[in-house]
C-alpha cells in the first residue's frame, strides 16, 4: 500500500500555539537579569531609577537637570509605570494577566533621547492570546508607551479589556482631574512631588481613566494607582498609545501646573521649566550717595526651621558697578537685605535678575535644588543738592552821635522890635577852638521785655493852636553903653574924611570948568 502524500493541514490556533510554545522558549532562555531589568536612564530633565524592558515598566522620573545636576522642586512621582495587562470577569471574580515579553533592541542616550523595543504577550489560555509589540520612549519631560495588539482569534477581546496601570508614589497625596476619560491630570496636595500628565489615544475601542481594582472601580482622589481601560472592541488589531508629562512646581503654583499640564496633554520630548510663582520680583528703590537700605524679598515659603545643613540662597546677578546687596536678618517667608547705591552710580532702572536654590550639605557633599529666577527692578535716583554754603551777617555800624541842633529863633514882628528896649551893645564874637571829638563806645542797650498793655481808648484830637504874638515885656531892659573907642572906629572916620575931600575938591573942579566955557 503506498503510503499518503497528502500534507497535513493544522488549524490557524494550533499553528499559534506551535509559535507561543517556541516563542515561550526563547523568551524564557535569551533574556538574562542583567538585561531583564535595565540600568538606571535620565533624559536631559527626568532622572528615572529603573526601567524593566522584559515588564515594560519605568520607575522615578525626578526632575533633575542632566547638565547640571541640579534637582527640581518635586521628589520622583512614579512607583512604576506599567505594566500592561488583560482584564476579564468570570464568575463574578475579576481575573488578570500582566504582560511578559523579551527585549527586540535598545538605544539609550544618557540626557537624550532614549527607547526600547519589546515583544510579548497577553494571554488568559493558549487560543485567548494577544501578541504585543510594544514600543517605549522617553524624552524631555515625557514618556510615551505604544503597544500594538494582534489577536489570535477575532473574538479573544469580546468582554474582555486591556488596561495600563501607573503605580504613583507612596507619599503621593493624589488629587485628580479628568477620570473617567482619556486625560488624566495628578496634582499632589502635599506638594512634595510634580504634576503628572496622562494622555491616551487609540484608533480603536474606548479608553478611559478608572480604579485600581476594574472597569467598574471609578478613580478617587487618593487612589495610588490610577488605571487605563481599553474595552468596546473585537477586532483583528488595535494600537493605543499612553504619554505621560512631568510637570515640576514650587508650592504656590499647583493650580498653574495643572492648566499647564492640560495644555500639553499628549506632548512628547519637549522640556518644561518648573512652574513657580511663590518667589515674588521686588522692586527696590536706592539714593545714590554711599548710604544703605534695608529692603524685603518675599521667597513666599518659610525660611526659618529648616533641617540641620540645609540653607536657602538668594544670589543676585546684572547689578551696575557701585551697587552692593547684602544678605540681612530673614523674617518668616521675607529674606531681609542691606542695599547701598556708590555716588557713582549712574542713576536709572536696573532689572537685577534674582536666583533662589536650596542647598543640602551631608558628609561634605552639597546637593542643590529648588531653582527659582525672577528678574527685579532697582531703581537708583540721584541725591539730592548739598545745601547752600551759610551767608555771614554784615557787621552792624555804629551811628556817629550827632549834637542837638540849636532851637530855631522865631523872628520878631516890626512892631514887636518898635516897642522893644534898645538893643544890647555889639561884643566882638571870639573864636572857640572845639575840643577833639572821641568817638564814644556805644553801650550795649539793655532790652527789656515789652510789658503787654490793655490798649485804652484813643485820646481826644487837641485843638488846633491859635498863634499869639509875644508880648516883649518880658524882655529885659539895658542901660544903653556907649561903646570904647578902638582903631577900628578911628581908621573909619580918617577914611569918612579922605572920601569928603575928595567929593569937595571934584565939584570945585567941574565948577571951575563950566564957567570957562
């Protein structure tokens, strides 16, 4: 008899089981631990602590600058991110299975951007499998997981779900917005880790944010692990896709990470500057003349209390040469300092840029975190003129005594002098010489203080006087003198004689003329 030619025909899910069983081989033999659990990667602003290709988890995300290494405001968010898993209900209990695969290829570019590639599955039995391909990649302040599905059968998803769970971390005091649809935002209101950002999109089925435990279990604030569900779909295929944005912050501006993080629902490999607000710009006004002033910073958080090697500082930068600030005596949330403008300075507004960090010094080793850079105004004015130089007094000087000018005389009526007594005999006036003139020292007037007098009524007018004549009898009588005869009087009347003589002879002349003619 000769033996069958025919080729033997094996059904489409033996033929997968044939690939699960070599495929379980190989996943179970080439992945070593060294390569099942990846080495610690950073992105040029997140820091994570681990990163598991085989699970296709990640752990961390702290903010920390690459370059610098200078940490953010928040501590790392994520207990683990991931992993995915199938979700089913049987029996009124809910069963599931997280996924398992091997690493296809790796490229880490430490402070890049850096990726994996994974292969696995998601099984509940041997003909209910899914094949994954899933594709993670971390950059900026992000991380985008993407999985594409493969069903054996076309049914296996038919009331069942896929879900995605983000495990936050244990002090993370969870507040969300957004549950029950396919963005989530996380804010920590003990504001000691930053704000998460979950986005996820797929061109199949729906997707929503939930519980930890089901689809069923909504999401509450508090929860540590919020969870995405991808249910309502049976198809051949389905690729979904969920990013996650860290958005660091200072204590003051959890509600301005949140309408940022919204904003940017979805973004992938762009870096954020941590979102502040509690540091606030001062606006300082200094005379130029070399003194100082005592000015406030309002840091917006307590600068007293802190732990033992932890100090906040407050460093200045693009102040005009002659302006010095200097560290004062802190009060509460307001950092004090000494600011002093030089006579140099030119005056004007300056816009000094102000840098806050908080440094931790341990075993010799300072950590620095918590930057903080708002740009001030100073604002330096000129002094004011030096005043006028003091004007001496002109000495005063002294008045030179000047004698009392004898009383006027009162010239005497015709009639007055005709009634008169003869007048006294003329006596040769004789020349007095005056004594020298010594100018007196004035004395110093003794000024009393005026005594205030009740002002009486005003006295009446004096009529207007009525002018009399002066009677002369009051006048004293004199004895008339004939005067002594003096040369004077004797030249005179030799001079009275000459004059005579010579008017006599003169007429006797012209007499004589006439009668010739």
């Amino acid at each position: 008899m000769t033996p069958s030619s025919s080729t033997p025909i094996f059904s489409r899910w033996v033929s997968w089981l044939g690939i699960l069983i070599l495929g379980a081989g190989v996943v179970s033999g080439a992945p070593t631990s060294s390569v099942a659990t990846a080495p610690a990667l950073a992105t040029e602003s997140l820091q994570f602590s681990a990163a598991s290709q085989s699970a296709g988890t990640l752990s961390g995300a702290a903010p920390v600058s690459f370059s610098s290494g200078i940490a953010g405001w928040g501590a790392a968010p994520l207990s683990t991110l991931g992993p995915l898993g199938l979700e089913w209900f049987e029996e009124g209990a809910t069963g599931r299975r997280a996924y398992n695969g091997s690493t296809e290829s790796i490229d880490f570019t430490p402070g890049g951007a850096s990726s994996w590639v994974g292969a696995g599955s998601l099984a509940r039995s041997p003909r209910e499998t899914l094949f994954v391909r899933q594709t993670v990649r971390v950059e900026g302040n992000s991380m985008r997981f993407t999985m594409a599905l493969e069903p054996i059968d076309d049914d296996v998803l038919e009331g069942r779900r896929v879900y995605f769970s983000a495990g936050l971390a244990p002090s993370y005091a969870s507040e969300f917005t957004g549950g029950g649809t396919s963005t989530l935002v996380a804010t920590d209101t003990s504001h000691a880790h930053p704000t998460l950002v979950f986005h996820a999109s797929s061109d199949k089925g729906v997707l929503a944010w939930g519980g930890p435990d089901s689809l069923t279990d909504p999401l509450a604030n508090g929860d540590l692990t919020p969870t995405l569900y991808l249910h309502s779909t049976n198809s051949d295929d389905v690729t979904f896709s969920v990013t996650v944005g860290v958005i660091d912050r200072d204590p003051c501006s959890a509600s301005d990470a949140t309408s940022f993080a919204q904003s940017q629902a979805g973004v992938l490999g762009a870096v954020w500057a941590s979102r502040t607000s509690c540091l606030q710009a001062p606006a300082w006004t200094v005379v130029a003349d070399g003194g100082s002033n005592t000015s406030a910073l309002e840091t917006g958080l307590p600068l007293a209390g802190l732990p033992a090697g932890t100090s906040v500082a407050l460093d200045f930068s693009g102040l005009p040469d002659g302006v010095t600030i200097t560290r004062g005596t802190d009060s509460g949330t307001q950092a004090g300092f000494t600011v002093s403008a030089s006579e140099g300075v030119t005056p004007g507004t300056y816009t000094p840029t102000i840098t806050r960090t908080r440094r931790v010094t341990l075993a010799g080793v300072t950590t620095v975190s918590q930057p903080d850079t708002v740009t001030g105004s100073l604002t330096i004015t000129a002094p004011p003129p030096p005043p006028p130089p003091p004007v001496s007094e002109p000495e005063e000087e002294e008045e030179p005594d000047v004698a009392p000018a004898p009383p006027a005389v009162t010239p005497e009526s015709s009639s007055a002098r005709s009634q008169s007594a003869p007048l006294a005999p003329i006596v040769a006036e004789t020349t007095v010489e005056p004594a020298p003139q010594v100018t007196p020292t004035r004395p110093a007037p003794d000024v009393a203080e005026p005594e205030i007098v009740e002002p009486g009524p005003l006295p009446a007018a004096d009529p207007e006087p009525v002018y009399v004549p002066p009677d002369p009898s009051y006048l004293p009588l004199f004895e008339p003198e004939i005067p002594e005869p003096v040369n004077a009087g004797a030249w005179l009347g030799v001079s009275l004689a000459a004059a005579a003589l010579t008017g006599g002879l003169l007429a006797y002349l012209r007499r004589k003329k006439d009668q010739q003619e």
